[in-house]
C-alpha cells in the first residue's frame, strides 16, 4: 500500500509541475521516501527496498554515511557560505587530486551540468574555435548547447520545448565506439574543432564500455588536430576506481568534469585539468563563478568521502558483488524463459531485454525498453528500487546477504512478470 505517498504525490502535483523538481523523476514511481540507511531505502507508508538507484548514483557510499555525516555537520557549525575562501577547500582539492592523480588543478561547482559548461568554455577559450564533437546518447546536463536527442536517421535533435535550433550547430554528433568516424571528421573539419566530450565508458544509457583502442583512438586523434579531449567523469568518477575512468582505463584527458559519487550524497561538483587548460580561470580571462561553489558542506563532504576511498577502498569488494549480482540476474531470467542483456562494470551495469551485446546507442535501442520499463515496476512492487531506464548501481554499502536477498525479491518478481504474459 502507499496511501501517503498518493495523498503527497497530489498535493505535489499542485505545488509543483508534474509533481517533481527535476524532469529525470517523471518517469519514475511517484513513491515519496521517509528515511534511508546504507543500502536500504523506505518510503512514507514504511515499505522498504533494496535501493540499486542510490539518488540517480550519488550515494556511492550508501545512504547516509556516518563518516560524511559527521564531517559535515562538525564544519558547519563554524559557518556554511563566508563570500571568501577557507582551509577546507584547500582540504578537499588536495586530496581530490591526490586521488585522481593525473590533474594539475581543480575548480569546485554545485552539479555536473555547470562543470561541463565550464570545461567547454575552457576547451574554446584555448583553442580559438567554437565546435565541440560528442556522441549519440550520452549525457552532458540540461543546457541548450548540450541536451539534444537522436531522431530516427541518428542525427542530432532538440530534446525539449523551448531549445533553440541554433544550439545543435554547436557540435557534431557522432556514434560511441565508432573511431573511423571522428578521424573522418576532424580530418575534414578538425579547425573547427575546440573539444571531443565523451563519458569514458557510457553508463548513463546501456552501460557501454569503450571497445579495445578506442579510447587511446579519441586521444590520438586530439593531439594530431589540437583538439582538447574532455572526460565527462561525473558518473564514472570515484566509482569504477579510485582514480575513475583515467585509473581503470590508462587513459588521460586535457579536462575531466566530477560529481555524483565524489561527496557521499551531497550536491558538489568538480571540473580538474592540466595547468595550461586551467590558468584561464585563475587570471579571470575565463568565467567560472556561483556562490555556493566550494561551500563548507560540499568541501567537508567532499573531503570525508575522497578520504573514506582512499584509507578504506571498496573497490575490489565491489567487483565481485557487482559481478556476483549480474551473474545471479542472468540465471534468473534463464529459469523464468526471459531473454535478457545485463552488461557493463561491477559497479554500474544496465539491465535490458534482447539481443545484445550493446556496443553504441543504437543498438542499444534495439532491446525492448519499454518491456524492461514495466518490469522495473514490478520490481518495485517487490523492493527493489531501480529506475526505468536500465541502470543499476552498486555501493560501498551493499553486502553479501543484500544480493542474496535482491535476488530473492527479483526471483518472485520474475515469476508474477512471467505469469501475467509480459515476458520478453
């Protein structure tokens, strides 16, 4: 039963457009949560889930975690925004930089949207050029320049009402994985070219991770035309490594952009870079401003989190969960006569029905998303809290006995699936 969560979801409706405050939670179950712990989540009516969600991936560590709880509160006690700097900013961008290693400096912002701004700013302001290279079904925020969608010939498309046609000019969309294309490209038109934007493995839509050489390909094709590379690390960073994608897959980037994972469920975000991308910012020559960036509360959770995954590193763990998890999907959808293809990284996979493997966004939309869609309602129905769209994330704080128990949940969730005739 969720009584209240009905009762708020209509006086949400009449507070708020489509009752939410950010459109990705429209297509999700209208469910209001009362409280949450490590890996679990419960909602207003006391129904508990297992939670492979974690906040769209912020809380890497689970949910509320003592040691970023703690950090937090101690620092804010002393203040929160002081319109000038404090220690704890040199705290957070130390040991942020310490972890990833490869960057010279970093910026602090509130979310990943901002960061890529600046980073494409960046890309422009040292190149003199205006275009920037991204590819079909990755994700870069909800700005104009950035948020477009793929029509039916695979070509760029506004993805919302009130976008400006002229912002798709902006750059070239071209399919993930496919290296001859964008070495066609910039041998065509590479003067234009300011940036190459790419998540390094493309877990926001199929969990698609990069085909052997393509990376080292996007890198080499950058230093032949001047182009700067940008890493759009704010899902992949300090969750597939310490180091994120740049540790896990041996290539480095001019400029990187971070979030999500980087603060223990706390709003920050980060753009880091070689000295010679960065120094712009410092004499001014390149914006970058907000007044709640580098906050007490951001640098404090920042710091604990980054420091947490430094001392106590759950990666390793995570790989066999995370593999364990995927494995036991598999042979339950297997039993219950469910074609199914569940791939990507121990700790963020995507879970859709089909054929796969999915190398690129469009054979991605040859699996049946829609089915996949109505069997994450009833996996809901049964507490397991995953999203619509396929992702499940794995965190620090998911255990042994959690698997066991999800696939417990799933097991009875396929079966009610299966027994009402809406099997893949």
């Amino acid at each position: 039963m969720r009584d209240k969560s009905a009762t708020l979801n209509a006086k949400a409706r009449d507070l708020s457009p489509g009752g939410v405050h950010s459109n990705v939670r429209l297509l999700g179950p209208q469910v209001f949560m009362d409280r949450a712990k490590g890996s679990r989540i419960v909602d207003v009516d006391g129904n508990e889930y297992i939670d492979y969600l974690l906040g769209q991936g912020p809380n890497f560590l689970g949910h509320a975690p003592e040691v970023v709880l703690d950090a937090v509160d101690e620092a804010c006690r002393n203040g929160m925004i002081f319109g000038a700097q404090h220690p704890l900013e040199v705290d957070a961008g130390s040991v942020v930089l310490e972890a990833l290693q490869w960057p010279d400096q970093l910026r602090f912002a509130m979310t990943g949207t901002e960061a890529v701004q600046a980073v494409l700013r960046a890309a422009r302001a040292h190149t003199g050029r205006t275009k920037f290279v991204r590819f079909a079904g990755q994700y870069h925020g909800w700005m104009d320049n950035v948020l477009v969608t793929v029509d039916d010939s695979g070509s760029a498309a506004l993805a919302s009402e009130g976008q400006m046609e002229s912002h798709l000019k902006d750059s070239f969309m071209l399919p993930w994985n496919d290296l001859g294309a964008l070495e066609s490209l910039l041998a065509e038109r590479g003067d234009e070219v300011a940036a190459v934007i790419t998540e390094p493995a493309m877990l926001n839509s199929g969990a698609i991770v990069p085909r052997e050489g393509f990376l080292e390909g996007i890198r080499a094709a950058c230093d032949e035309y001047g182009v700067v590379l940008i890493f759009d690390e704010v899902i992949t960073g300090f969750r597939v490594a310490l180091g994120g994608a740049v540790e896990r897959f041996g290539v480095t980037p001019d400029l990187a952009t971070y979030g999500k994972a980087m603060a223990g469920g706390w709003p920050v975000a980060a753009f880091a870079g070689k000295r010679e991308f960065m120094e712009g910012f410092g004499t001014g020559r390149i914006n970058h401003s907000g007044t709640f960036n580098a906050s007490v509360m951001a640098c404090a959770a920042c710091n604990a989190t980054v420091r947490y995954l430094i001392n106590e590193p759950p990666y390793a763990r995570l790989e066999l969960l995370g593999i364990r998890l995927q494995d036991g999907l598999r042979s339950l959808a297997v039993e219950n006569g469910m074609a199914v293809n569940i791939q990507g990284l121990p700790m963020a996979f995507h879970f859709g029905f089909g054929a796969g493997p999915v190398t690129d966004y469009a054979s991605l939309q040859k699996l049946d998303l829609a089915a996949y869609g109505a069997f994450s309602d009833v996996l809901v129905e049964h507490g397991v809290w995953v999203t619509g769209r396929g992702i499940w994330y794995v965190s620090a704080a998911h255990s042994e006995a959690d698997v066991d128990e999800t696939l417990e949940r799933v097991e009875r969730a396929m079966k009610e699936y299966v027994a009402k005739g809406d099997r893949s």
